[in-house]
C-alpha cells in the first residue's frame, strides 16, 4: 500500500511521530483513528459514523470512487 504509506507520512510531517501511534491503534481496532483503502485492500478500523470524517470519506468514495483513502485523525482529536 504505497500511497496509503506515502500519505502517513505527509501527515507526520505535519502533526508530528503521534501520527504513527494513531495508525497502530486503528490497526489494532481502536476506531476514529485510522482506516485506510488502497487497490481493494483496507487495513485499520472505520470511523464511527457520527464521526465527520466519516461522512467526508463515503461521500468521496461513492462520488469520485477514489481509489486511494487514507484517514488518519488528528493527534490531539483523536483522544477521548
């Protein structure tokens, strides 16, 4: 998964190494943060659908039937 690789580490260079605990709590179930789908692969753990990432995600899949979806929360939101 390459993009979804490429694109966890953008948003490290942006928020900080926290980003890289986010990703292992969402592939170790914890939801709201992190889920990812790269060429009909997924790995992590759904948002909660009241969540409003969630919406922004489904809309884009089914809009523009994206190929590539990374969604790691931010670091200080995804507490609590």
């Amino acid at each position: 998964m390459p993009l979804t690789y490429r694109s966890i580490q953008n948003k490290a260079a942006q928020f900080g190494n926290d980003v890289y605990r986010l990703v292992r709590l969402g592939i170790r179930g914890q939801a709201n943060c992190f889920w990812a789908m790269e060429g009909g692969r997924v790995v992590g753990t759904p948002f909660a659908s009241t969540h409003p990432v969630a919406a922004v995600a489904a809309q884009g899949l089914v809009q523009f039937g994206c190929a590539h979806v990374c969604i790691v929360a931010e670091p200080a939101k995804a507490e609590g």
